[in-house]
C-alpha cells in the first residue's frame, strides 16, 4: 500500500525558524557599524587630547581658527582613510571569498554597503573634530599646560 504525505508543516516551521534567524542576523551590520564608529571617536579624541597644547601652541603662534580646524579634519580624516584603505578591499575579499562565493547582488547594494560605513566613519571624524576645534577655541594662554 502506497501513502501519500505532506511536508507542509515541516516546511513551514523550517521557514519560520529561518526567518527568525535571518530578522537576528541582519542587526548585526548596524551593531557592527556602531561599534566601529564608537572606536574611531574613541581613537580620534584620545590622539587629540594628547596633542591639545601642541593645538594650542599653534594658536598662540597665531594660527587662525580656520588653520586649527582644517588641521583637526585632515588628521580625523586621514586615521579614517588609511583605515578604510585597509579594510574595505579585504572586507569585499572576505565576503565574496568566504561568506557568498556564488551570490548574485545587486550593484545598488554593493554601493550602499560601502557607501554607509564611509558616511558613518566621515560623520564621527566631522564631530570629533569640531568638538576639539570648540573647545580649542575657548582656550587662552594662561590655560595653557606645559
């Protein structure tokens, strides 16, 4: 005697389950993002507050507003593209490599997911620059610590 079966519900709970861990999945590109960010602002204003009375000297010396701040954005901005020189080839590497060797993407995706962190990154090295540029300005020469 021949019977037939369905796999119904054994495709429906594999289908929720799969949805379950893609929706836990597809956070961690924002936790990673945010983490990332955290890490730059944290390096960026470690390095300028070890260098503040450098900033300040220059000030001194009578160095324009302008000067200080341009200085503060070349050097967040410069941390920023040597680090994004490093790691988004190696990034692209590993992800077609390792993680989807056959996966058909659209180029639209392949440029939001590189143009996002770079926004990101650029944001933070932007505040962190302008927060000691504020403060550097509100800086005399009697504040200044030898």
């Amino acid at each position: 005697m021949l019977t037939v079966g369905s796999h119904d519900e054994i495709l429906y709970a594999n289908t929720a389950f799969l949805d379950s861990i893609w929706s836990n999945i597809l956070i961690l590109p924002l936790l990673t993002q945010f983490l990332t960010c955290a890490i730059l602002l944290s390096y960026l204003s470690t390095s300028f507050s070890l260098r503040f009375n450098d900033y300040t000297v220059l000030k001194v010396l009578g160095a324009r507003a302008h000067y200080n701040l341009k200085l503060l954005l070349w050097e967040g901005w410069g941390v920023l593209a040597f680090c994004m020189l490093l790691s988004l080839p190696l990034a692209l590497i590993f992800s077609i490599i390792f993680i989807v060797p056959d996966a058909k993407t659209q180029t639209l995706n392949l440029a939001l997911s590189t143009a996002a962190p770079i926004t990101g990154l650029s944001l933070v090295a932007i505040a962190s620059a302008t927060i000691y540029w504020r403060r550097l300005n509100q800086v005399s020469v009697k504040d200044l610590t030898l």
